[in-house]
C-alpha cells in the first residue's frame, strides 16, 4: 500500500508540473477587476468554509467515524481541487481567471464530497483519495457536455448555483458507486449517531446554510449579488421551517438528522435559480424543497435503499439528489426565456453520466477491498478511546 | 397541532407573496456601488454566522438541551429575518437598497434570539417559532420609534450597532416574557452543563467575538470601518480580561460560562459607540462592560431572578441588558454634539416598549403548553442516547 | 493575586492611553482606497477567526484542559494585540495605516499563540498574560531588526506570509521558554487525548486551513491576491496528502494528532513565498513541509523532548519549527533575485532572538509559580463534572 500511495503522489505531482507549465497566469488588471477578484476570493473562502468545516463535520453523524470523516474530507478536497487545476489548466478548455477557475475546482470538490456520502464508512481512508482521482475527470466530462454544452446538442440550461451540475450530479454518482460498495451485512449495519456527534453534525449543517449564499453568488456579477445571497438565505430559511413542520409530522417527534440535512435542501434547490428567482419563488422553492427532502430521509430512505440494495450513509439522495433535480425543474417555470427541452435535456444527461461514470467508480473503488469494521475510526486510527 | 403549524407555514408564505410584489428592486448602480454592496453582503454573512453558529452554540452549554437549543436557532433565524423583509417590504417604511435591509432583519432576528435566550428550555420548540412571530412587528415597533424617530419625540440618538435598540431591548423583552415562563418548580429547577457542553458554548462564544466588528460595522461607510473594527476588537478584549479577572477574583475559580458570556459584554456595549469612540475609550467601556456582566453573572443573577421570580436561562440580563445600557449611556460622554435627553429618552423608551410587548408575549406563549421535562431534548427529540 | 491583576490591568489601560494619544488615525481617503481597506478588514477578520477559533480549538485536543486551553487563548489574543497596537502607536515606529497595523498586531498575536502552545498545560491561566506580555516586545524588537532590517545589517527578507517571523520565531521562544518549564515529573506525564477532544482539535485544524489563504494574503496588493491565494490552498493540499500517506506508513495507523496539525505544514512552509512561487513550486513546498513534519511528530518529538529535556505540549517544533525554517530556505530556490545570505542572516539572527529571549521569558513565568495538576481543568475552573 505505501508503494501504491508513492506512485500517487508522484503522479499527482507530475501532472501538477505540467499543467501548470501551460497554466496562463497573470493579465494585466486594473483597480476594479483587482477588487472585483478579491471580492471572488472572499467567496472562494466561504466556500472552502463550507467544504471542509461544513460537509466534514456533517459527516460527524456517525457516532464512531468522526475522525475517519474529519480526514477523509482533507484528503477528498486536497486530492480535487489540485486535479481539477491541473487538469482545467492543460489548455483545452476556456480560459477562466485564476480565481475562477479556483471556484470551479471547488464546485468539482463539493460533488465529489457528496458522491463520498453515500458510500461514507465503508471504504478505507485511502479509497476515498481513489474515489476522487476517478471522480474529477467525470466529473469535468459532464460539466463540459452539460453546462458548456460542448458539443452543442443541449443548449443553453439555467443551473447557477449548481443545482443539477453539483448536486444531483454527486448524489446520483454516489448512489450508483453505492451498487458495489453495500454488502448484505453491511445492509444491516445500523449507522449509529449520539447527542456528542449529532451536536457536531448541526454544527457542520449551520455552517453550510451561513456560507451557501457565498456558493450560490461565487460567479455572478456584482450587480445581482444582493439579489441573489437574499434568494438563498429565503429559500433556506423556508426549508428549515419546512423540516421541522414535516419531521414532527410524520415521526411524532423531531428527528436531529432531519433537521442538520433537510433543513439545507433549500440551498440545493435554489441553485438553478438563484439570481433569476423572485423572492416569493424562493420561498415557496425552499418550502417544497425541504418538504420533499424531509419525506425523503423520513420515508422513502428505508424503501429505495432496499430497492436498489444499497446503503445510502449520509442520505444523499435526499438532501442532494431529488432537491438537485426540483431545483433544476424549477427553473423552467421560473426563468423567463429557458428553454424547456434544452433544461430537461440537461438534467437527462447529467443523471445519465452520474450513473454510469459512478457505476464504473464503485467497481474499480470495491477492488481495493473493505474495512474490516464500518463506521468505526478503530479500523485504521491509532489510540481510540472510548468516550 | 399539525393544523396550527400547516396554518402558520401558509400565512407565512401568502404574507411573503404580497410585500414580495411591492417590494422595490434593482435601482441602477455603477461598479462602485456594487462593490459597496458586495462588501456589505460579506458582513451579513458574517452576522449569520454570529446568528446560527455563534448564538446556536453558546446556548448548547445546557448539558441535554443542545439539540433542541440549535434546532430553535434555525427556526427563529427562518422566521425572524423573511417576516423582517416582509414587514419592511410593504412599502410604509424608509426605502433601503436590498441588503441593507436584511442587514436589519439580521439585527433583528439577533434581538429575538437574545429575548429566546431568557426562556431557552422552558418552552416547546414550535413556541420559538410563536415567540417570533411576535416579535419582530414590536421590534420594528421600537425600531422605527426611537431609532428612526418617526414622531418627533426623541431626537437623534447614538446606537450604531444596537447597544439599545438590539440588545437591551432583546434582554428586557425576554426578561418580561420569562415573567410568565418560570414557575415555581422551573425555578427550582439548575441548568446543568458538563465539560462537552461547555466547550461547545465557548466555540459559540469564539464565533460571536471574531465577528462582532463586522456586525457593529455593518452599516457604517467604508471609510469609518478601519476605526470601527479596531474599537470593537479592543473593547472585546478590554471586557475578556476584565471578565477573568474578576470570575478569579469574585468566586476563587474561573467559571466556564462568565468567559463564554461576559468576554462578550464589550462588543455589547461599544454598539453605540463604535464608530465615535478613541481606542482608549473603547478599552475602558469593554473594561467596564466586561466587569458589570461578571458581577452579573457571579452575584446579580441569584438575586434579580428571586426578586422577579422569573429564570433567565442564558443570563441574557447581564450579557445583553445591563451592557447594552451601559453603552447607551456612555455615548453621552463620548460622542460629541451628542443630545443626553434624547439618547436617555432613547433608552427609556426602548426599556418601556420592552417590558410590556414583552409581557404581552410571554402571557401569548404561555397559553400554548409547557414541556412535560425542562432543559431536555427527550422532550421532542428521536433517538437520544445518553453520553 | 487579585491586586497583581488589578495593577496588570490599570498598567494596561494606561500604556494604551499614551499611545493612543499618539496615535495617528484618519488620513483623506478616496473610494478606492477606502475600499481596499475594508478588503484588508476581510482578511483581519478571518486572520481572527485562525487566532481564536482556528489555534484555540486545535489546542483543545488535551482530554481535560479544553476549557483552559480555550480562555488561555482568549487572553493571550486580548493581551496581545491591543498591547502591540500600543506600543506600535508610540510613535517611534513605520506609520501604517490603522488596519494594516491591526493585521500586525494579529500577527504578533499568532506567533505568541505557537509559543505558548509549546508549554500548553503546565502554567496557570495567569501566567498566560503573563507570557504575552515579556512576548510582544520581544516579537516587536525580532521583527524590526530582522524584517524591517533598522539596522540595515540584513538586507532585504522574503516572508509575506511570516514562516520566519511568525512560525518559527514563535515556537523556537516557546521551546526555549519550555526549559524553564518542563519539571522531570511533567515529563514523565502523558499528554491524554479522547475521541471527543480530538474532534474538537481536527475542527481546530479545519478553520486554520481554510482561512491561511486570508493569513498569508492579508498585505499582499489585490493584484497579487488570486496566486497568492492559490498557492496557498495547493500547499496545504500537499501537506494534507503527505501527512497521511507518511502517518500511515510510519505509524501502520492514522494518528489523528498528526492529522490536525501537519497537514497544516504546508501553510506555514509557503509564507515567505506565497506571492512568489509558481503552484508547481507550491505543491513541492507543501508536500516536504508535510513530510518533514510528520516525521517530526512521529520519530522525532520523543528524541528532542529527551535531547532538551523539554516538554513540548503542542508539537510546535514540528508544525511550525521545522516547517518555518524550510519555507524561509525555500524562498532562495524560489525568489527570483533574492540574495540568499541576507535569508540566511534573517533567519539565524530570528533564532537567535527567539533563543535568548525565549529563555529570559520562560525563567520569569516560572517564577510566577506552577499548577497543582497539569493538563487539567480542576486546577483553576469550577464544576467539571467528568464526562
């Protein structure tokens, strides 16, 4: 395994030097577009805020897998984000500034950390590191067919905030890596969670609703920036009310998982739409987002994860997968001028490559073999006491 | 209660539509103006960040309550700052451009969650939401009384960043309402924390430090700002030594919740002279502010909670209320041109809108039940193991 | 104890009132400037959020000394700046502008943290303040011999980001001063961590990597942000893989310890080139820096603890000692035109400082006296109820 790693790190390294070498840096920039570009790293920030303290410690649910968790996030991000670069600057693609491209690479980082939900305490440590270098590539595949429409059959598609691109995109890869990575005993592990990780957990989630507008607005102009942050914070806040309504109603009593993941699938709705919504839109967008997510994870978790015999760790399905796909609906009836057959066209295609390219990824992924327990740091952390 | 809670959600959501389509948008701006802008969303990014994480977690100090604590930040945060915009939307009141008005909103939803704070555990959690609803209207009340003077009969007062309107006003309202949320077994009744619950209230704590100049500066023009932080972060550190010092001093050890709670006093109190006061002044009203919260809370709280009857669960009085008065009136000594009768007319008059409208909500919260087990999260909550 | 404090205190606010009255505020800005400005601001804010949040959380990795460990962080910020901002308004000093000096001063505040994470648990609350303030003069005189060369026998440094002036400075003073403070019985104590304490430490760890690029780019030119801000994030991305593979390989199994804190190497290894390296440059700096450290924490902290006859509580040898004298080595490979022995000379005479001066501070706060337990709460809080 360390040999294995050696060689990971040396080609990681090497791809790095030749990108970078092609990588086209530093036009001449007056005062505001300065500004303006600091103003874009501000949000870059907020939304590393989100990847690594937010989707980290979401994941801290598990009960005895927070530092597998904590880890495995660092080690997603820091293997995407450079590949991304590496391989956005090697020159075949649109050229972006610097920071741009950053927010792309993060964007790329964030699927990539939900597609690991799905599968999050049944792989090793060094599996997830796998997961992301076959993740990106796919990733960046679909981003040029879809969103760029490459190769001019989709048209133009309204997904700003990333909610069919990166939400439904890594849910739906997630799941479909899932295929191969859910044993039968696995299938009966309960994933358990206590007050101390449940706490943590909330703490992951209240960072992600505090940074998504920052995630929402990285790429719009100055101009629709108020605009657009009000949208997201409505919609997130209409969801959390949401949640709670719907978690009480269904189960008789609140569920703590609902609320640190439902409570965001406005967030993941609102993407599409973002800077086009009225406020009154974002409202109701957030509203059934969080409904939906909330029957989800209280529902249907249970009935799709036995249909398709997988596990679904952190719900992902939920709180990503189907709000992704509202969201991205919604903006055919939301966006003046979209065109319909190219939105849904988009969202078909999107779900069509997460499915395959994650089947291919659970395969190759399952090959590097299983922890001997899941949902357990004692499998590969030293010194792990009991609380 | 399903009923009530599928009525609220859509008189919120019908309330929402209509100042939604009387809610002006969009004024041409130019680069500058945008930049502007931008830099005023980062602060209200900041101060959601102070409202979710920050006020979320130094109330999770109650050993068992932590979920429900954070679960009731998310639900006054989602109703306080949407009912703000619509409210403020409907077109009786000052226009402002868009983010700065949810800037206000967010100071808002911070006076509502210091008011929570005195009642926190002692009600049901869709109370929260009940408890916000009420009080946002007598909060714009206050606001546009004494801030904006719309009768004439204050004058101009000092409060840049809310000294009096937000957190006094916030204590004194929760501190009325507690009067019919405390009986006589709740009062009997210690809030236990432990070693976990105490460190995540001083990460709540932390979060509220770091960003409170962004909070005090949020609406001040850029060039003030430099001054502004400064202040703040002096004041702050003027009341976290005062607050050790006298913790050690008063009660032979240092007490956990003092720091989480009274290190803060100072950026209470230099809210209304944030922007006005020398470095020097701001280290001795965050020395000051800093000492009274400690004698608050190490001496003061036994004895106005007997004399009231009332349980002030967060001791919001000493953190909020007395600091927040402290700094209302030392703007008469430093700010210049400065008029004492309206400012003193100011925070009278804020005191006075507190206590009844306070009063008038605990009596409307109080109809709706009590929780069978106070400062609990089995209460409500699924699933919760004991550590 | 309380009449020292008190004179502490009065001493405080008096050295303050001199500078202040010295101190220059308020030249005429334009828009631009303006703006810029509460950019810097941005940057202080998350240099903030590292000090408190990111070092103090890291910190609370020892099982029972979180709650100390967290008010020790909060007083040694509070002490620290406001006492750099001081003695820097004396007048004697560079003008700068007010932020720009507030952003040296949290530098200052950084470096005094590492420090005393070097003899984290073995001295009382007190000595803390105690410690910050024999540090800042220290740090001050360090900073303008070498960084500023006043006395023109350096030359011209590169160390934007402080892996010199700040990182390893302050944990070379830190060692130094942990001669004085490391009794045979205190060497002979394990330094226990839990599952609980850890999560907190890797949270810690998570909010110092994501706001570093804010850290290193705090007075860079907005033009030179973007790389600067790249570079970064790529060489903790290296450090983080690094960590891992050579944790795991050294070790058989992760240590979570040498998670939370090598993977930070790469960040402090890039400061004195963080504006200068190329991203390859970067990764190389950020992948040894990561090495280099894990090394240190797990083969060579036992050897120089016994060498030295030290305790150093933190690891600050090996995440900020080791990697700091790395990058600033680095920057003769990386900088164009730089001259290599005026680095070198900056360098020694940087640890030399910090030597002399380290062990002068140590001897004075063991003066001072020692706590009945190390590395517990019980000492100097009250009510820690075990967990």
């Amino acid at each position: 395994m360390k040999k294995q790693m050696t060689k990971i790190l040396v080609l990681f390294i090497g791809l790095f030097g030749i990108a970078n070498s092609l990588f086209a840096q530093g036009m001449e920039q007056n005062a505001i577009s300065s500004i303006l570009e600091v103003q874009q790293y501000n949000r870059a920030i907020h939304i590393m805020a989100m990847l690594l303290i937010g989707f980290g410690f979401l994941m801290v649910f598990v009960k005895k897998y927070g530092r597998s968790a904590i880890t495995a996030t660092f080690l997603l991000v820091s293997v995407a984000v450079p590949m991304y670069l590496a391989i956005k600057g090697m020159g075949f693609f649109e050229e972006r500034s610097e920071i741009e491209q950053f927010i792309l690479a993060e964007f790329g980082a964030a699927s990539l950390l939900i597609a690991a939900g799905a599968i999050l305490g049944r792989i090793k440590i060094y599996q997830y590191m796998i997961l992301g270098v076959l993740f990106i590539p796919f990733y960046i595949f679909n981003e040029v067919v879809v969103l760029e429409d490459h190769f001019h059959f989709i048209g133009s598609i309204a997904d700003t905030g990333g909610s069919i691109i990166i939400h439904a995109f890594g849910a739906i890869f997630g799941l479909s890596a899932a295929v191969f990575l859910s044993s039968k005993k696995q299938r009966e592990t309960p994933i358990m969670a206590d007050a101390t990780s449940d706490r943590y957990s909330l703490l992951g989630s209240m960072v992600l609703w505090v940074f998504w507008p920052s995630f929402c607005a990285a790429l719009v102009p100055a101009e629709l920036i108020p605009t657009t942050v009000v949208n997201v914070f409505i919609a997130l806040s209409g969801s959390t009310i949401a949640t709670y309504i719907l978690s009480v109603s269904i189960r008789g009593k609140i569920n703590a998982a609902d609320i640190a993941n439902a409570a965001l699938a406005g967030g993941v709705a609102i993407g599409a739409t973002c800077d086009y919504a009225t406020h009154t839109e974002a409202m109701i967008i957030g509203v059934v987002a969080g409904a939906v997510s909330t029957v989800g994870f209280a529902v249907l978790q249970d009935k799709y994860q036995k249909l398709f015999k997988i596990v679904d760790s952190c719900g992902v399905a939920n709180l990503h997968g189907i709000p992704g796909i509202v969201g991205g609906l919604a903006a055919i009836f939301v966006v003046d001028g979209l065109n319909a057959a190219s939105q849904l066209k988009g969202i078909a295609i999107t779900i069509l490559i997460a499915i395959i390219t994650g089947l291919i990824s659970g395969k190759i992924v399952s090959l590097f073999g299983k922890p001997d327990k899941i949902y357990d740091d004692v499998n590969e952390f030293e010194d792990v006491e009991e609380e």
